[in-house]
C-alpha cells in the first residue's frame, strides 16, 4: 500500500470514528431527555396529585418543581456541550488549532534560520574581504524564463531597475561582454568600463579591454565590489566565481535569444527580496532579488 492510500485509510477512519462519536453523543442527550421527562412527571404526579411533600416549599415553589428547573438547566448545558462545545471545539478544532500553532512554529523557525544565515554569511563575507579582497556581484534583469535580451538590445525599460543599477554600481568596475558594451550608446560614466574580447585590436573610448574573465578581475582588485553586468555569455562564465547575484525579476515573458544562467539553490540562497508593482512608469511587476552565494 503506497503512503497516499494509508493517508486517506487513516482520514477515513478518523472521520467513521468522528462519526459514530456524534451519534452516542447526541443518543444521550435524547435518552438523558427521555428519562428527565419521564421523572419530572412522575415527581409531579408524587407532588401535586398524591401531595407527598406538600409542606417543602422553598422560596414560594415546591420541592418538584425545583428539581424540575435545576434539570432543565442541565439539559441545555449537556445540549450546550453536544451541539456548541464538541461540535466546534471538538477534536477537529483542537487538531485544526495545534496545526496553525505548529506552522507559525515552523515559519518563525525557518526566520530565525535565514536570519542566522544571512547574520553567518555577512561575517564570513566581511572575512572573505579580507582574503578575497572583493565581492564579485552579478547584476542582471530576467523574465520569469530567464530571458535577457533580443537581437543584443534590451527589451523591456523599467526605470526603477536602471535607477537600481546606477545606485549599486556606481564609482565601481562594471565587466562587460563585446555585445554587451556594444550595445549600449557609450561607456557608463562615473565607473571604470571594462570589455572582454578576444579581439586583441579592440579599442573604444573611455574603456579598458581585457581578454578574459580573470584579467578583468585582476584589474578590479582594489574594488571592494566589481560588478559582472552582462550579457549571457559573460554570466555564463561568472557564475562559478561571483559571489553575489542582484537580479531583477521581471514578472513577464517574453520572446530573446539571450539567457541568464539557472540559478541552483544548492549553491546560492536568497537572502533579500523588494517586490514592486506596475504602474504608469513601469509597463511590468518586477522583484529585486539578492541571492549570496552558500559558504
Ligand atoms: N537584462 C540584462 O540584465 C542584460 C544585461 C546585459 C546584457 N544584456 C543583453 O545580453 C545580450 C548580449 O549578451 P551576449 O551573451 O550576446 O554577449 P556578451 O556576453 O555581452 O558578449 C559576448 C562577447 O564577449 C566576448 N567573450 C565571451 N567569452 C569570452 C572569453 N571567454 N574570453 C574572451 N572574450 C569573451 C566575446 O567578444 P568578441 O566576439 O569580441 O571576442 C563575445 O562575443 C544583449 O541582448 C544585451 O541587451 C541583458
């Protein structure tokens, strides 16, 4: 028998026993009505028509008819306890309120753990300063499929996500592919543009050309942080050494030929999250996401 049908035996078995739980429940209550019915009358009978006990009375009434109201209030409390009390605080309610507490337990536990994390990588990242000198971010936009660009342009504008870029890449090293620097008007101002070709004759103003990756993080050491910032080509190859990826996520898809890489949650976790709506300015919803890379 496979788990599922064990599942569903198990939920059978607890709703037949609920079941039957109601039925005795509410059997008693009419057997427990039946025999308060039967004795008030009969108490009645002894009371007024055959008059044993005439003489008790307390607070105007006789003894059968106090016997009488103190029933009737036990009636409707044991009522009370079938059809409110076991009916919505019954075991159901109790399993319903003990998994609510138990998955607000596990939520709180799975903050505490992020947070631990991210507190453990921010200590290690600072240490990894030091050895590493630098933290190797790749800032990217991609739709929910990864697509990046079309025909080497970009295909959606959102101003949000260029004033985001501007503000974390600004006064640092920006790596680009040929495509990428070609594709845009010139080099970005107020950082150090860097080009990776294997064209050893490539020359372009305001740039630095450099014939690989790892020329072009030699020549950012001194940043504290360099930023990769295309095309697919590029992330492709940095992937393996970056770590820090700031992507925007673009909550539409559309028609490229060029990707960002799959980002593996084995090996990368994500550690900040800044949804934004669309509005007059932006045609898209989008998600600033920061994932660091696991120690
Ligand atoms: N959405 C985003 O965030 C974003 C960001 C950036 C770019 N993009 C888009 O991405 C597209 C461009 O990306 P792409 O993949 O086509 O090109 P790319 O990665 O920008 O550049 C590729 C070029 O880089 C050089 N190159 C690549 N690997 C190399 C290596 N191992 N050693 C030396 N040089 C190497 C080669 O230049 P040579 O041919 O000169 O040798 C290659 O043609 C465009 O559509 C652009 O708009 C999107």
């Amino acid at each position: 028998m496979d788990k599922s049908s064990s599942k569903i035996d198990q939920e059978q078995i607890e709703f037949l026993e609920n079941a039957q739980k109601r039925i005795r429940q509410k059997k008693l209550l009419y057997y427990h009505f039946i025999i308060f019915l039967f004795f008030s009358s009969f108490l009645f009978v002894l009371n007024f028509l055959l008059k044993i006990g005439n003489e008790l009375i307390f607070l105007k009434y006789s003894w059968s008819v106090w016997i009488f109201l103190v029933w009737c209030f036990l009636i409707l409390f044991h009522a009370f306890d079938v059809y409110v009390t076991n009916r919505f605080l019954g075991k159901k309610w109790q399993k319903k309120q003990t998994r609510l507490l138990m998955e607000l337990q596990i939520n709180k536990i799975l903050e505490l753990k992020k947070e631990h994390y991210s507190e453990a990588e921010v200590i290690s990242k600072s240490e990894t300063f030091y050895s590493k000198s630098n933290l190797i971010t790749i800032i990217a936009a991609a739709d929910e499929n990864n697509v990046i660009g079309k025909e080497n342009k970009l295909i959606w504008h959102l101003s949000d996500d260029l004033k985001h870029f501007k503000n974390l890449t600004k006064d640092h090293h920006v790596i680009m592919g040929r495509k990428t620097f070609e594709s845009m008007p010139k080099a970005l101002p107020n950082r150090t543009n860097i080009v990776i070709t294997r064209n050893s004759d490539y020359v372009a103003d305001n740039i630095t050309v450099v014939s690989s990756l790892n020329e072009a993080l030699e020549k950012s050491k001194n940043d504290k942080q360099p930023f990769i910032i295309g095309g697919g080509e590029i992330y492709k190859l940095a992937m393996q050494i970056a770590d820090r990826i700031e992507l925007t996520r673009v909550h539409h898809e559309f028609d490229g030929d060029t990707y960002f890489p799959q980002i593996d949650p084995e090996k990368w976790i994500e550690v900040k999250r800044d949804q934004r709506k669309k509005d007059l300015k932006h045609n898209y919803d989008f998600t600033f996401i920061r994932y660091d890379k696991k120690q």
